[in-house]
C-alpha cells in the first residue's frame, strides 16, 4: 500500500486556465490521465489530499471532482499545523503530521505537486512534479507507475 498526497492546483488544474468561474472544475485531459494510471492499482494506493482546496472544500466535494472507482480510495486531507511560523517545505511537514496522527508511521508514500520547495531535496524522489502550466501529464504518469509498482514490491 502506497498512500499518494496529492496536490490539485496545478496538478489537475493547469495554471493559467483558472478563473473564477472555473477554479473548482479540473482540467478533464489531467484528469483522465490521472485516473488511467491508477485504475490498474485499486488495491495498492490511498490518496489523501494535500492541496488547499481543504480548507475551502469538505472531502465529500473533493471526491465529487474525481471517478466514483478512483474517489473510493481519497481517504482524508492533510491536517492544518499548530504554527507555521519558521515552518520549511510546509507540505512535507503537513504530511508528516497526518502520517503521526494516523499511526502510519511506517508507510510508503509519494507526493503530487507541482512546487518542489514543499519538499526537502532528500525525499523529492519521491515527489512527482509537475510542470504548474501544464499539469499531470504522460511524463508524471510513468513515474508514478514506477513508484507505484516499486514501493508495492510487484515488479
Ligand atoms: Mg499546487
């Protein structure tokens, strides 16, 4: 089981494309190559959601955006911090936080987001980043099959 934290601006949303009328419907082409890669894999990820769509959505509105198959396994959002001041890669740091308040101290993870400086150099294999502008693409689809199969032992 990997959990995958995922980012969803500029990931499933490309930069540039929002407006405000527009900024909760995801980029259909991300999407559906987000999805395709993952199909394959039901029983061998969860996804928690890491962006800051939390904190203007519940879960519930979340899961609506994603295919009910794939919704099935979004299993939470990433915990706001007690502080953020002097806080470094504040996405890592949240991360670790759910992973603590989860009792899932030993899991494998990866994380989906588009700004690497969430992130310390030293897991950033684990991070795949995409390009803001251009959103989830084939490029990331294979490194997250890579990840996926590699963390899961199945190769
Ligand atoms: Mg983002």
């Amino acid at each position: 089981m990997v959990y995958i934290f995922l980012d969803i601006d500029g990931v499933l949303i490309k930069e540039g494309t929002i407006s405000e009328e527009n900024y909760t419907v995801l980029d259909q082409k991300c999407l559906t190559i987000f999805e395709m890669t993952l199909r394959p894999y039901q029983n061998y990820y969860k996804i928690v959601i890491s962006s800051a769509w939390r904190e203007i959505f519940d879960l519930d509105f979340i899961k609506s955006k994603f295919s009910k198959d794939i919704a099935q396994n979004i299993v939470g959002v990433t915990p706001f911090l007690e502080s953020y001041a002097d806080v470094k890669f504040y996405h890592y740091q949240e991360i670790l936080q759910y992973l603590e308040d989860h009792n899932l101290n030993n899991i494998k993870w990866i994380a989906i987001d588009d700004i690497k400086e969430h992130y310390p150099p030293v897991i950033r294999n684990y991070l795949i980043n995409t390009n803001c502008d251009q959103g989830f693409r084939f490029v990331d689809a294979t490194k997250l099959i890579d990840l996926l199969r590699k963390l899961n032992n199945l190769d």
